[in-house]
C-alpha cells in the first residue's frame, strides 16, 4: 500500500513539473492504474478498489476534447458483522466501465468533464450493470494525466459509487 502511494505521489509530482496542450486534432492514447474507495451502497461490502483503465483523447479544439474509457476495477471484499456473533467475508467485485463524454480546458493543464455510458458490477456469483456516469476534474501533463472522478453505476433501483484517483501514461500522439 505504501508503495503504491509512493508511486502516486512520484506521477503527480512529475505532472506538475510539465506543461501540455492538445489541439485541434490531436488524439493520445493512455493507460493506467485506478485506486478506488467505495462510498454509498458500495461501502457496505466492499473496502478499496485498484485497477487498470485505458483512455484515448481527442481534441475538437484547443479547449474541448471527446475522451473515451475502459477497463477493470477488483473491490476487495470486506468481513461484514452480522450480529450475533456472526460475521460474512463479502466476496471481491470487479467494475468495467464502457464510457464516453467530453472535457474542458479552461487552462493548459487543468480540465473538468463528465463521461456517460454503461457499467458492470461482477463477482460473487452475481452481476449489475445499468447507466454510469463519471464526473471528473483534473491535471494534464506531457506524458501523465492525473483525474480525480466520481463513479456511479444505476443498477437494480439503487447505485454502486466511488471516488476515484486514477494516474494515467500517455503513449504517442500528435496531429490525426
């Protein structure tokens, strides 16, 4: 766990150390890692999520992009009392978020957006899936993008959320 932090901490500072700006046309490419914390309904069984999520970004101008994500999230499962004396080990649960949207650029660096599309919950022998929405801010850089994001998945007349932190490396790039 601290190593993890550790990394995180290095990514952010790198990003902070470097300037970016797309235009019109542009399009990257990026992966990376996820640290998740459940809030909500989420929370009640599930403790920390960490995972791998894939992006490509495209510029329409030099302040509005069109992004694209996907990729895996594993909640760990967490001890669950009961009462009684009795205790339930939730099992683990695996997010795929399939979303779409746009962000803006009011400076270089910094953006704000939100991402619509579809989200699954598996694990434990069960499965919810429903709409997901995923508003977002953060930090572009050269080679990194840092967003700060909250999930939500509208699955069987409630909601599966989480605030996220995800550290993404850009690979390639440049001009359609």
């Amino acid at each position: 766990m601290k190593k993890t932090v550790l990394a995180l901490a290095i990514i952010c500072a790198s990003a902070m150390t470097s300037q970016a700006q797309m235009t019109e046309g542009d399009f990257t490419f990026s992966a990376g890692v996820q640290l998740a914390l459940p809030t909500g309904n989420l929370n009640t069984t599930n403790s920390f999520g960490i995972g791998g999520i894939i992006q490509g970004e495209y510029a329409f101008t030099e302040n509005v992009t069109g992004v694209a994500t996907s990729g895996y999230t594993d909640f760990f499962g967490k001890s669950v009392d009961l009462g009684y004396g009795y205790t339930y080990k939730a099992p683990a649960v695996g997010h795929i978020p399939v979303i779409v949207g746009a962000r803006y650029y009011p400076s270089e660096q910094f953006f704000f957006g939100a991402q619509i599309g579809f989200g699954d919950y598996t694990g434990g022998g069960a499965s919810a899936s429903g709409f997901e929405y995923r508003p977002q801010i953060g930090y572009n850089a050269d080679q990194f993008q840092v967003i700060l994001a909250y999930d939500g998945v509208s699955a069987n007349g409630g909601s599966l959320t989480y605030l996220g932190l995800t550290a993404l490396y850009k690979f390639g790039g440049g001009k359609k």
